[in-house]
C-alpha cells in the first residue's frame, strides 16, 4: 500500500518551509484516526518547523471543549474555539444544560471563536434539523454577546445556512469553515461579509468548483485549514492530516490564484489575525 494510502502513517514533513508564517484556523488536535494521534508538543513541533506557527484548536462536544480551553491554556501557539457540532446538538437530552457549559467555557481568554456551529443536512436527518437550526441561532447569538469569532460548518447546506444568517445577522467577523461552494455561493458568503477557510480538499482532482471560488475570493478574505485529522491535501488524501501539512495546502492556493506563495502566505496570517480578533 502507498505511503499516501496508509491510513496509519502520518505522511512525511514537507522539505520546504512556507516563507512567511500561517495560521492552521481550524484543527482537531484531540481526534484520533484510525488509531493515530500525534501528541501537542509533536503535532506543533513539526508545524513550526515548516511555518504553521500558530493553530485554532476546535472543540466540537462537551469534552472536546473543554480539552480545547486546556490546551490553549497550556500552549500560547494554540487558542480554542467552543461548541456543539451541528451533527452533535440533536443528540442532547438536554441542550440547555449542555449549552451552558459551552457559554461558560466561551467567556474564557484563551476562547477566540465560537465553533463549529452550523447546518449538516448530510449526516442529521430530517428531524434533528430543526435543533440544529435552534442550535446555530443560539451559537450566532453567543458570539455577538462575547465578541467571539462564528466559526461555521456547513454541509450540503448552503441556503440554509444563509437564511439563518440572513434571518439574525452574522456578528462581526465569521469564518466559513472548511468552504466547500462554487464560486456563486463564495460571493454570496463574502458579500455579508464572511472568511473564508481553504483545506485541503482545494487540492482533490474533483474540486474544480471550489478552486473556481477561490480564485474569485478577495486576497483579505481567504483563510487555510487543516481540519486535521480530516481532509488530507494531495498528494497524501486518505492518510492522517494535520498542521504541517499546511504548506501543501498553501502552495496549491497561490498557483490556483496566480500569487505570489510570499505575498499570499503574509495575507493569510494577516486575514486570521483579523478574523480572530488580532494575534496571539
């Protein structure tokens, strides 16, 4: 089996560092896959080594959480993001008690963004919707009252997501986790004003439409992710992902937008400084 395939190898650390320092605005150092899990101090060593100097940890669960909020705390390379998964706000008995823990744990200092919230319509069903949508619109709500970044995750959901931002207004700084549109809806995003987060799906052979947004995205706008463990850029999708596999994410970026890779890398860390509410 290829190296690339290998669900249980962690693909090699690129050669070549990125010439200016990036932001990973979206990682799950706490996830396991398949069995693989690199420690902190490994997962930001060797993004370090290759200029992914700081990184967004995601809570998406109680204790995924309050293992981000920990973790911030410990690092000053990582701050934290906090909430309930639109696939995990329906499997609440009781939201409300949840979804105070999560208000409690947002007000902390090392707590920069309120996510991932949003819509999935591919993995809830019909009737957890309406919890998520409830969910969401509490979520959107928080981050107005702390002045947090909306950090949201949208699948197979794009007008949804948009009627509920439509409906109470985004805060004033939103990132599109993970944007997974064509260029229409990248305007449509951008035109109320939101982020958006480029993975490593930008670099599938399948993902023309999304390059197409890229390519139509303001330099100020554009972010990039890992999502790891998820997401891994080519050439390595299907192997475990994580930071220091930014560069291959970003060198794709700057050839699909004909930029300079320098010039794009300082605008990204620009952009999520400006995103999360200045750097850290």
């Amino acid at each position: 089996m290829s190296p690339r395939h290998d669900p249980h190898t962690y693909p090699p650390v690129p050669e070549e560092a990125l010439p200016v320092p990036v932001v990973d605005n979206h990682c799950h150092l706490d996830i396991q896959r398949d069995g693989t899990l690199l420690s902190v101090e490994e997962a930001l060593a060797r993004a370090a080594a290759v200029g992914v100097t700081r990184i967004v940890q995601i809570g998406c669960d109680l204790p995924g959480a309050r293992w981000a909020v920990e973790t911030a705390t410990a690092h000053d390379a990582v701050v934290a993001g906090v909430a309930l998964h639109p696939n995990d706000a329906p499997l609440h008995d009781d939201f409300e008690a949840a979804f105070a823990e999560i208000e409690g744990l947002a007000a902390h200092d090392r707590v920069r963004a309120v996510g991932e919230t949003g819509l999935d319509f591919f993995r809830t069903a019909e009737d957890g919707r309406e919890t998520q949508a409830y969910s969401f619109r509490r979520h959107i709500d928080l981050a107005k009252r702390l002045d947090k970044t909306l950090v949201i995750h949208d699948r197979d959901a794009h007008e949804a997501v948009l009627e509920v931002i439509d409906s109470v207004g985004p805060p004033e700084r939103w990132v599109m986790h993970c944007f997974s549109g064509d260029a229409d809806f990248a305007r449509a995003c951008l035109d109320r004003g939101a982020y958006l987060s480029f993975a490593g799906t930008v670099t599938f052979k399948n993902a023309q439409p999304l390059r197409d947004a890229l390519a139509v995205a303001p330099r100020d706008r554009i972010l990039v992710e890992t999502d790891a463990p998820y997401l891994t850029p080519t050439p390595y999708r299907g192997a475990p992902n994580a930071s220091y596999l930014v560069p291959l994410t970003m060198r794709l970026m700057a050839e699909v937008r004909g930029d300079d890779l320098e010039v794009l890398c300082h605008a990204v860390n620009a952009n999520t400084d400006a995103a999360f509410g200045g750097s850290w």
